[in-house]
C-alpha cells in the first residue's frame, strides 16, 4: 500500500488538476475582495471584515465545495482510464490496498488544499492590514476549526460518487448536481420554514458556520460593522457529529462497492 500512495502523490504532484482546484478555490473567494475593491478602500479590508464578507455571499462554501471537488474525484477516479487499477490488482496488491491507498492520499491532498484555498485569503490579509476589531479572533478561529469537519464530509462524498461512477469526468458532473440539489433543497426547506437546513449537508453546514450576525458598534469614534462570533452549540454538535458519520459511511460505503465492482 506505501508504494500505492508514493505512486500517487507522486501524479497529484504532477497534475495539473491540482492547481486547477487551488486556482478555482481561489478565483471565487477573490470575487468578494474585488466587489469590496469597487467601493471601499484596500486598507480597510482587515482579516476579520474579510472572513465575514466572503462567508456571508456563501463564496467560502463555494469555493470549498468546488475545490474538493475537482481534486477528490481526479484523485479517486483518474486512474479509471487508463487501467492503473486493474494493473494494481493484477500485480499483487489487495483491492483493501488499492482502495484505501486512495482514499489516505485523497484525503491528504483534499483536505489540505481546500483548508489552504479557504484560509489564505484572510490570513494574507491580516498579514497586510491586521485583523481588524470589527470580529472577536478567537471566535473566527473555532468556526476554522469545525471548518475541517464539513470538509471532510465533502471529499467522502466525493470519493463514493467517484468510485459508484467509476470515472474522475463523470464523478465531477455527478459530484456537482448532487451539491446543487442538496443546496437548494436546503434553501426550499428552510424558507418553507420546514426544516431549518444548518449542519443537515456539507455546501448549508459551511454556510452557516460563516454566516456571521451582526450589530453596530462604535470604535475609535466611528460607527462600524461589529460580526458576531457566537456559535450555537446545537450547531458545533449538529457539524461534528454529521460529518464525521456521514463521511465514515461514505468510506465504508465505497469499500463495499469497490470490493464487489469490476475495475476493467
């Protein structure tokens, strides 16, 4: 299984698809700094007023969304094409080590990527011009945290679809309807005061982990956006817990399915 991973970290590092997810997660969260850019002043776009603007236009969960998605089903379903699997198994190696060796790397490469793709912007930002008072850090700092839970429900999700569609382009198209849907189902159900969709599917966890409330506050003399950072504790609960069975299931799931389904 080591000389399974070693193979391919050693593709992901040569794929241009992993720089497709990373310019991708990118691209969408600069779309909120360049709409603030048409109005406001640079110098005034602290890492905290950051956080809070690109979480509440749902471009953090877009932006994480699209980039496990582009890396997670490349990773999990490229070697589909070209029969590297069956190679794989015909060699020696357990359908066990041929598909945990990619859920390790998946995982890896994912999580890794789309927490960079989601936190850089704002930490270059505090970088440049401070985090600002306008949002309690340490409060900013934990919805990070329960960030990592959401995510790695996405990439297991993405993984089982790419391994049910046993392709990496089929798995992209599959991967992304079924965001939309749960999504919009998810707005449906809440408008229609139905069920409050918060931790209930990754794309409305993330969501609701950066939707900041917010008051009006006076600091150094002026009046000024305060972001509230209080976390419901139904919610924390409700993201842990989610997203760590879900995305067990969805390993396990895709096991089972992997270990019954021809890989020709």
């Amino acid at each position: 299984m080591h000389n399974i991973i070693k193979a391919l970290n050693y593709q992901t590092r040569r794929d241009n698809f992993l720089y497709y997810a990373i310019l991708a997660g990118l691209g969408v969260i600069s779309l909120s700094i360049v709409l603030y850019l048409e109005t406001g002043k640079f110098e005034n776009l602290t890492g905290g007023y950051a956080a809070a603007m690109i979480g509440g236009d749902g471009n953090c969960s877009f932006a994480a969304v699209l980039s496990s998605l582009l890396l997670a089903t490349r990773i999990c379903g490229w070697d589909y094409a070209d029969k590297t699997m069956n190679y794989e198994i015909l060699s020696g190696h357990s359908r066990r080590d041929v598909y945990w060796s990619r859920v390790i790397s998946c995982l890896s490469w994912c999580m890794i990527t789309t927490m960079l793709v989601c936190t850089l912007p704002v930490a270059v930002l505090t970088l440049i011009n401070g985090w600002g008072e306008q949002m309690p850090l340490k409060g900013c700092l934990l919805r990070y945290v329960l960030l990592i839970f959401p995510v790695f429900r996405t990439i297991c999700e993405y993984m089982l679809i790419t391994f049910l569609t046993k392709s990496c382009y089929a798995g992209m198209v599959v991967g992304f309807l079924f965001t939309e849907f749960t999504g919009v189902l998810g707005m449906i159900l809440t408008e229609e005061k139905i069920l409050e969709c918060t931790w209930h599917s990754s794309f409305t966890n993330i969501t609701e982990l950066f939707t900041f409330n917010m008051e009006m506050g006076y600091i150094d003399g002026k009046d000024v956006e305060v972001f509230l950072t209080d976390l419901d504790p139904s919610l924390a609960a409700g993201t842990i817990i989610a997203s760590l069975v879900t995305g067990i299931a969805c390993i396990l799931i895709g096991y089972l399915v992997f270990r019954k389904s021809d890989v020709n």
